[in-house]
C-alpha cells in the first residue's frame, strides 16, 4: 500500500485576525504549512505530499517547499484551493495520481501533530477501517443550543451530550482513497470534517486517540500555544 497526505492549506484564517494567509504565518519564524508539511513528511509511510494552497498563492507555496529542508523520501505536490475546506480537499484528491490507495487529509493548521498520532491513523487504515479519525475526550461539557438569531443573544439549551460519549476530534483523517473520493462525489452540504462524509456513506468510522499537540490554530490565543510548545520541543 501507498500513503498520501493531502494539506488543505488554501483558508484565509478569519478568526485569527488580520494578516497573511493562516497556512502561511510565521510559527517559531517557519510558515505553519511547513511544520504540518514536515510533520506528514515525518512518517516513514507517508510518500507524497499534496499541498492545496490559497487560489492565487500556488507559486509562493510551491518556492516555500523548495526553500525549506524536506525529507528526500518524499515527493510534493502544490495545487490551487476552493471557497471552502471541502472544496479544497477535493481538489487535492483529484490530483492524488492512481498508486496511492490511502490518504491522509491534514490540516495546514494543525502544525504541531506528533508522528506517533499520524502513524497510529494509518496503521489503523491498514488494517481495514475505510476512515480514521485520531480525538480526544473534550475537557469541557458541551451543550446543544438553539442558536440565536442575533449574536450575543442569551441561547435556550436544547440538550446536554453525555460527555463520556463525546470525543473532539482532530487531523490527520485516514481513509481508504476509494471511500472518501466517492464521499466528495455523492454527500454535499455543510460538513466540517471528512469522517462525517464517510458517516454519511453509512460505513464505520473509527476513532483513535488523538493527541494534545495536534490541537487546531484557530483564533490569536492558539497562537500563543502553539509558540510555547514548540519553543519547549527546542529545548
Ligand atoms: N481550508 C482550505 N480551503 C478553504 C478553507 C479552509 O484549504 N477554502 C483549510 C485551512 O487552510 C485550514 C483547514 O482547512 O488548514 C482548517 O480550516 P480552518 O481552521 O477553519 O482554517 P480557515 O478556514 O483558514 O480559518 P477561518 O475559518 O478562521 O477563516
Ligand atoms: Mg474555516
């Protein structure tokens, strides 16, 4: 078997604030895409790379990847993104050439995952689960709501999910490549991670555990995380 990872990294990152595109600000002084790309390159079973960059920024990513010491083992691709994750994704898949049979989809701004949390999705993957998802048990308890309409709105409560049951789940996703090219064909809508498209196929899914490292930069305080971790991993 051969395994490929796909980075959506083409999102402009709204919720972290103004500037660069997020896949392309500075982490320890190294754009964030080239620790995710370096973490799916650390794994001995990951063989190609594909990069989904931001629509007009394909050429930067591409001479981002060619400044920054890779890994020879690996090959790289570089395509141009969508409007949305999904989008992107899919896009990537449709430039996965025909000898890889298992894919990874990874974040861009998850830069942090260790290898043991990749290496333990795609062994899952071989063993026989069309998808994979590493998460863990949420800290917080999570409720339904009914959104307001109005943001800032006092929200009813609608349910409280047994929190034992609950996992929050991050990237790499493992799958079988048949299943998730033909989840990208028949589900549509709004998804927020690749799994649930499987889930929509009405196959298994399957977790593993996740990791605290591999959590997700989403908003400035992430940032401020992802800094202190790295520069602990220096020392
Ligand atoms: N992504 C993508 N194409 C899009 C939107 C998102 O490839 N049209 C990627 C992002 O680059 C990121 C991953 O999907 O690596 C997870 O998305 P998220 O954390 O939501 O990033 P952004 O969409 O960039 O951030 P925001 O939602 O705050 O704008
Ligand atoms: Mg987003």
């Amino acid at each position: 078997t051969r395994t490929a990872a796909v980075i959506p990294a083409a999102g402009r990152g709204v919720r972290l604030g103004p500037g660069a595109p997020k896949a392309l600000r500075a982490l320890g002084g190294t754009p964030m895409l080239i620790h995710a790309v370096r973490a799916m390159a650390a794994s001995r079973g990951v063989s190609l790379v594909v990069v989904v960059a931001p629509p007009d920024g394909a050429a930067e990513v591409r001479s981002l990847l060619d400044a920054h010491a890779l890994p020879e083992r690996t090959d790289f691709l570089v395509v141009p993104g969508g409007e949305s994750r999904q989008e992107s994704v899919r896009l990537g898949l449709e430039a996965l050439p025909h000898e890889y049979d298992i894919v990874l989809v990874h974040d861009a701004a998850r830069p942090l995952v260790p290898v043991d949390t990749v290496d333990a999705v795609i062994e899952a993957v071989r063993e026989g689960a069309p998808a994979v998802v590493p998460a863990l048990p949420p800290a917080d308890t999570v409720k339904e709501v009914e959104p307001a309409a109005v943001p800032g709105e006092p929200e009813p409560v609608v349910a409280t999910p047994e929190r034992a049951r609950l996992r929050a789940v991050q990237t790499p996703q493992g799958f079988d490549r048949g299943t998730l090219v033909r989840a990208h064909e028949t589900v549509s809508g709004d998804v927020t991670d690749d799994a649930s498209m499987v889930e929509r196929l009405g196959l298994t899914v399957v977790v593993v555990p996740g990791h605290e490292e591999a959590f997700k930069v989403t908003r400035p305080l992430d940032l401020v995380l992802a800094e202190a971790v790295l520069a602990r991993r220096r020392l």
